[in-house]
C-alpha cells in the first residue's frame, strides 16, 4: 500500500483527465483528499489561500506541462517565488510533472527545478503509484 499523502492538487486544463486522476488517486489509497485544478493560476491563488492552514497545502502536486495561459513551467517558476517569499512552502510539497510530452528536453528542464520529483507520462497508471511511493 502506497503512502497516504493527506492532501494532493492536480493541475491540468482537461477535466476529463483531472476527474479520472482524482478517482484512481482516492481508490488506490495514495491520499485522503484530491484538489483539482484547471489552470495554474487557480493552482497558485489556491496555494496562496492555504499557506495560513498547513492543512490544507497539499504535499504532493501533479502538473500538466501544456496548459493555456500558464503553462506547467510557468507555474514551476510562480511557485519557486512563493517559496522565497514564504518558509511554510518551502519543504511543503514534491512536485510530479505528468504529462504527455516525450521531449527530452522538458524532462530536464523540469529535473533542474528544486521541487522536481518524478516526470512521469500521462496516462496516470496504478504502477505510478509504486514509483511514487518509492521516490
């Protein structure tokens, strides 16, 4: 059995992706509770609403790098300013790019940020979960 995160935010502009993420994330038992959102932005201004209440930051965040308006790196880059500007974030959460891009240099623009966890390619899969557990 996975780890069980308390709380994980998943970011990505398909709703049809978020919802059947959030269904396989709540019964494989990875976390008790999922946050889905649609835009970086919404990501970010939800983030900033919880950094009062360590309870509601989530620990683990899964980002769509090809999103509209901000893209995964953009938000990357967003929250890299919120963790200068706040303590609380700065250990608060590991960040799992999931993604459909297969482009190499993504990955390792995305490995050279301090919150990268793992970059993993969409769909999510119940092996995930192991990976997870074991990064």
């Amino acid at each position: 059995m996975p780890k069980k995160y308390h709380k994980i935010l998943l970011i990505d502009d398909d709703r049809v992706i978020n919802h059947v993420n959030k269904k396989m994330i709540l019964i494989s038992g990875l976390a008790e509770e999922v946050i889905a959102k649609e835009s970086g932005e919404a990501a970010l201004d939800y983030i900033k609403d919880s950094i009062a209440n360590k309870d509601m930051l989530p620990e683990l965040i899964f980002l769509d790098i090809q999103m509209p308006l901000m893209n995964g790196f953009e938000f990357l880059a967003a929250f890299d300013g919120l963790t200068k500007q706040y303590d609380s974030l700065k250990n608060a959460c590991k960040i799992i790019m999931l993604t459909s891009s297969i482009n190499p240099a993504d990955k390792e623009r995305f490995s050279a940020n301090q919150h990268a966890h793992l970059f993993l390619n969409k769909p999510l899969t119940k092996e995930m979960f192991v990976l997870i557990e074991e990064s």
